[in-house]
C-alpha cells in the first residue's frame, strides 16, 4: 500500500495544498513565493525521498511558513496512518561547510520539539523565528518530538539548510519498516 497523505487549508490568512508520498524518489513541485523556504522544502525532499507536492499561497510570509508547517506535518501523519511497524526513531548529525546539526526525532505521537539553533535575525526573504517556528508547527502537526542542536557553525543560511537535511533524514529513517 503507497503510504501517501495530502491536506488542503484554506483560511482567511493563507490558502495551502500539501501532498506527500513516503516512499518515493524525493522529486518536488513547490509553487510559494518565499523563496528560502521553498528551497528548504525541496532539500527536504531531495534527502528524505519523500514526493512532495506544495501550492501555497498567503498575506504575510510568517503566516505562510506557519501554515505550510502545519500541513506538511498533517499530510506526514496522514501518510504514516497508524505508525505500526516503522523504526520510530531516526538522527543524522549534518555538516554543511562550517555549519553541524544535530537532528532526532521520535514519531510515535509525542509532540515535542527542542530548537536549539543562534541565528541571525534574518536569513533570505525569512526571519529567524519564521524557521524557529517552522520546526515547532510541524512537531506539533505530525506529532512527533523533533530535536534540533547545534553543535557548530556562524552562518545561518547554512545552519537551517543542514539542519532541513538532517530532519529529512532522521524522517526517512524513523519512517522505514522496522525488520
Ligand atoms: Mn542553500
């Protein structure tokens, strides 16, 4: 059975369609016009190999994020269905350049999430606690505890983009068919 999940949202804020398929390739179709979080998307993509599809429009840029966050996690829990016989658990410690990111997560329905990362206040056409934000939403949506440490790094863009790999890894990983 394909493990696949989709969610449309609409509200007077934004207006959001979101469809996954767990076991796929990691190819992306984004239509949002924030661009870093559009390029995060397609990195979580690429390295979790999940299909990703997502339409999303809004009025402001955290609303966006916000939103996009909370579909994305429904859309993963919808596809992950009762969660019987995956592994539960996945890390990866990610560099990218000088950045390293520490990422774990548990899926069996704890939603917690630790963002532990220093950030400038703005990276790209996002704010810091736009991305802060992002990690928190979609913890609680998918109803998984997410932690993100930091163990090294000064550039923000770098941080985020590995901290999105490592997330994208430890999914795929805690996702798998436990054997
Ligand atoms: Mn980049």
């Amino acid at each position: 059975m394909e493990r696949i999940g989709e969610v449309t949202r609409k509200t007077s804020e934004t207006d959001i369609r979101i469809r996954v398929k767990l076991d796929g390739s990691g190819e992306s179709s984004i239509r949002c016009r924030v661009a870093f979080l559009s390029h995060m998307l397609e990195t979580f993509a690429r390295f979790s190999k999940i299909d990703l599809e997502v339409e999303a429009e809004g009025d402001l840029v955290h609303h966006i994020v916000e939103d996009v966050a909370i579909c994305l996690g429904q859309a993963l829990s919808k596809a992950l269905g009762d969660r019987q016989g995956i592994k539960r658990f996945g890390y990866a410690i990610i560099p990218m350049d000088d950045a390293l990111i520490l990422v774990s997560v548990d899926l069996k329905e704890r939603s917690y999430s630790v963002i532990n990362l220093s950030l400038s206040e703005k990276i790209e056409d996002v704010s810091s606690d736009d991305m802060r934000h992002f990690f928190r939403s979609l913890a609680d949506n998918l109803q998984a505890t997410i932690h993100v440490h930091e163990l090294w790094g000064s550039d923000s863009h770098h941080k985020i983009e590995a901290a999105m790999k490592a997330l994208a890894i430890s999914i795929k990983d805690a996702a798998g068919v436990d054997t």
